[in-house]
C-alpha cells in the first residue's frame, strides 16, 4: 500500500482559546481604597500617639527640673535666713542675718518671697548690695514687715528678680508662723501645656 506524501502544510493548527481579562470592578477598587486608608489612619495615629507621648515626656522633664531649681532655690533661702519676718498667704518675709550686730532688721538684711498671682511667676525682693547707709534703715522687731516690704518692693532701694515662671500658685506655712517659728512650708504648683504638678518642700532656718 503506498503511503501517502507527507505535507506539512496540510497540519490543521487549532488555536488556543484566548483568555479572558478580568477587569476590576468598581465595588472592588472601593474597597480596596477604604482598606487603605484604614491603615494610613491607623499608622498615622500611632505616629502621633509616639510623638504626643514623647513630647509630654519632655515637658514632664523640664517641669520636674524646672522645680528642682526653684526648691532648691527656696529651700536654701529658708536655711540661710535667722528669723521668719512675716508669712502671709502667698509670701513668706525673711531676716537673712543681722551683719550690724544690732539685733534689729536692716533693710539690707531683709528678703520678701512672694508669688505675683497676676504674672504667674515667683519673685524675690532685696536691697541690692552696697545700699547706701542712709537707705538702710533699721527697724524694731514690732514692726508689720508684710505691709514695710510690700509698701518697698519693686523700688530702687528694694529690688525684685523673677525666679521661676508659670507657677500656677505658691502656698507658705504654717498660716500662724511667727519669728519663733524654726520650721517653714510650702506647696508650689507649675502649669504648662502637658498639664500641671504640685510640689512640696520643707526647711528649716539656720536661727540667730
């Protein structure tokens, strides 16, 4: 039997279906751009989670060094001092030593501690150094050194420094101290933009 002549152009090719593109449908792309943006919000709040709390913490430590420096401050002027002077609701008046030997306060020998309510800040009062004798009177133990020092204060012969800012208030005691008290109080608070905080502090005077 002859076989037959091999043409290989006589192979029939079939053609493979083409496959079909799938398109995305609305509801699809939606979706996927709601999920999206629920991890973007997601990421970005715990960013900012970081950040505040970071930030909180640096003005928790700048407050609590800010109070180490002003109690300090405060202790060291309650122990240096002789005699407690006068103590008010928001001012303590101090006899820091009696360098004439006279056993009477000079004006130069006198500090006023006050909080300025107004200026949210903590102020301290004295005569500046080498006030001039004629400036610098005496005065009898008797006197009301709240209503002599504030009647003083702010002047060139009784001059006022800031020691601390944002102090959101400042409470000597005891309320009943005299000049036989050896022992004062205080509770100052600060206020700032990551909250407020109330330290306390006691010291006692050095005496005559």
């Amino acid at each position: 039997m002859a076989g037959r002549a091999f043409h290989p152009g006589s192979i029939v090719r079939r053609e493979r279906p083409a496959r079909r593109v799938r398109g995305v449908s609305l509801v699809e792309l939606v979706l996927a751009l709601a999920i999206t943006s629920l991890i973007a919000s997601s990421i970005a709040g715990l960013v900012y989670s970081v950040y505040q709390s970071q930030h909180d913490q640096q003005h928790l430590r700048r407050r609590n060094s800010r109070a180490e420096v002003v109690t300090a401050r405060l202790d060291g002027a309650i122990r240096s001092s002789a005699m407690v002077l006068a103590v008010g609701a928001d001012h303590v008046v101090l006899w820091k030593t009696d360098t004439n030997v006279d056993r009477k306060p000079n004006l130069s020998e006198i500090q006023r501690i006050e909080w300025d309510r107004a200026g949210r800040r903590l102020r301290a009062y004295e005569a500046p150094a080498g006030l001039a004798e004629p400036e610098d009177p005496a005065y009898e133990l008797t006197s009301d050194f709240a209503q002599v020092t504030a009647g003083l204060k702010g002047t060139p012969s009784f001059e006022g420094q800031t020691w601390c800012q944002d102090v959101a208030g400042w409470q000597p005691g005891p309320a009943g101290a005299s000049q036989a008290t050896r022992m004062l109080y205080y509770t100052i608070t600060f206020e700032d933009p990551a909250g407020t905080s109330t330290f306390r502090s006691t010291a006692a005077l050095r005496g005559p």
